[in-house]
C-alpha cells in the first residue's frame, strides 16, 4: 500500500472513531448515561421483602468529544433494564427538609438473594411501551429476574449489583436511627408510599457482575471503585401529572406502572478489540511507511 492510500485508509479509520455519533461498541471512555424508566409495587416477588422494582430504557450515552450513541439511531440496536430486588430498610422523616429518606437494602426471601439488581439487555426491537408511551404493564414479571419483554432478548448484555459501604453516608446523609453502611440506595422523596405520588430523587453506586460486555464496562473508575455511579429523579406516572399515558385508574388497577424514573448514570468504558486492531494497523503502517523513506 503506498503513502497516499494509506493515508486515506487512516483518515477513514480515525474519522470513523471520532465521528459524533457512534455505534455502541465503539464508544469508550468516560460516559453520561441518560435513562428513563418506571417503577411499581405491585407484582413484587412472593415470599420476599421486596418493595419496589422497575424497567426501564437508556436513550442516550454520552462520551468525552462530543461523541454519542443514541438508541435506534447510531447502530439500530436499544438497550433495555430491569432493576430489582429493592427493600426498604428505613423511611426517616428528615425535618431539615420535610422529605423522607429512604434507606434500602437488598430484599431477602423467596427467590431474592439480598442484593439490588440492575440487568441490561441489548436488542434490535424497539419496546415504545417502555421507553415512549411508559404504559408497559407490570404483569408481564414472570419471576425475580424476569420481565418478559425485556428477558426474552436473550443473554444479558450487563448485569449489575448496588454496591455497599463507603458510598452511602455521602450520597444518603447520615441518620442516628439508619445503618448507612447495609444501604445500597438511597432514596430523598415527598411520601414513603409510591401510590400517594412520590416525587423525589435518588443515588446508588454499582458494579458489574456479569453479561455479554462484562469486560469492557468493569472499569472501577467511578468513586469508591464503583463501575456504575447513578442519579436519578422520580415522579408520579399517568397522564393527569403530564408523565407518560397510564391513567390513574390503570395504575390503581396494575395495569401501569407506577412511577416515572429520569436522570443520567456516569459509566466507564474500555475499547472494543476490533476498534483497537484497526487503529494499531493504522499506526504500524505509517512506522513501516517512515522506515521506508529513512532507508
């Protein structure tokens, strides 16, 4: 290959690592990951102290140089999750700001093994009743680790765990009558109970366990070694509060979900091989093109 073609061979490649939109595979670095979602109380695993659980999309990831991958529209695929076994362990009411703080930990009991999940799945499928219309119905849960809808895009692209211990106090303040160090997820809202309309916020950290791209998501870049380190807002679901099109009497009904979940989750994430082989042939042809001309 001579100079000039090689040249344009690694314009091409670096364009292509550097273009704004960007598949999935390809986008490395620090990232902002926006989400939506919904949660309920119904459906929850029998047997077991679970309180709330939830699916949800992630529409958009955001990397350093303006670089992005948004769902359906940078490679056709979406990504989808399923957060779960939530337990409350203590709901405090914080005088300083009339909220309540949530303290929760792992559900334990029937099939739940005392740790808050978060599974993502990657499909070709878009589900517009999850991450457009937020009308999915909650009956579709066929089991602890289950919705049917998202789980049946086949193995999980991550699996997730809430992490434990140094984080919390930090993200949750600190409580004489909570043990912040059992805490996984900390919640600040208007109201401990979801049908009543809770609005409020949340923090969590979390690490990677598993999935089909375990390996380039398990940085433990994020603070405390944490792969995942998330934020989000909640408000009530249903069309009378402008949040989705459930109605208040599908979400009595079970029909709906209950709340609506917002807000970005700061990530990590290594290079896929391919991209790295592409870019390292580019460099070793240009060393082989400079040795050339010093003969």
């Amino acid at each position: 290959m001579n100079f000039k073609k090689l040249a344009i061979a690694t314009s091409l490649a670096l364009a292509a690592m550097s273009a704004s939109a960007i598949p999935l595979d390809a986008l490395i670095g620090n990232l902002n990951i926006k989400l939506v979602g919904l949660t309920t109380e119904s459906h929850r695993t029998a047997g077991s102290n679970e309180t709330t659980w939830g699916i949800g999309a992630i529409t958009q990831i955001n990397g350093t140089g303006g670089k992005s991958w948004s769902a359906g529209l940078s490679d056709g695929t979406y990504l989808y999750y399923m957060l779960y076994g939530i337990s409350d362990q203590n709901t405090i009411l914080n005088p300083a700001t009339g909220k309540y703080d949530i303290y929760n930990i792992g559900a334990t009991g029937g099939t739940s093994d005392g740790d808050i999940h978060l599974d993502i799945y990657r499909t070709t499928t878009q589900n517009i009743s999850i991450d457009s219309d937020f009308n999915a119905s909650p009956d579709k849960r066929t089991g602890f680790a289950s919705y049917t809808p998202i789980t049946s895009f086949g193995p999980a692209y991550l699996t997730t765990k809430f992490v434990k211990g140094k984080g919390t106090a930090a993200i949750g303040g600190e409580h004489s009558t909570a043990d912040e160090t059992l805490a996984t997820l900390v919640q600040t809202a208007n109201d401990k109970v979801l049908k009543a309309g809770i609005e409020g916020d949340g923090r969590f950290y979390a690490d990677v366990t598993g999935g089909t791209a375990f390996t380039k998501w398990n940085t433990n870049k994020q603070d405390f070694g944490s792969d995942f380190d998330g934020s989000f807002t909640l408000k009530t679901n249903g069309a009378p509060h402008n949040s989705g099109t459930c109605t208040s009497a599908q979400i009595t009904s079970n029909e709906c979900f209950t709340g609506l979940v917002n807000d970005p989750i700061k990530a990590n994430k290594i290079p896929e091989p391919g991209s790295l082989a592409l870019f390292g042939l580019a460099l070793a042809g240009l060393a082989g093109v400079s040795r050339r001309k010093s003969k």
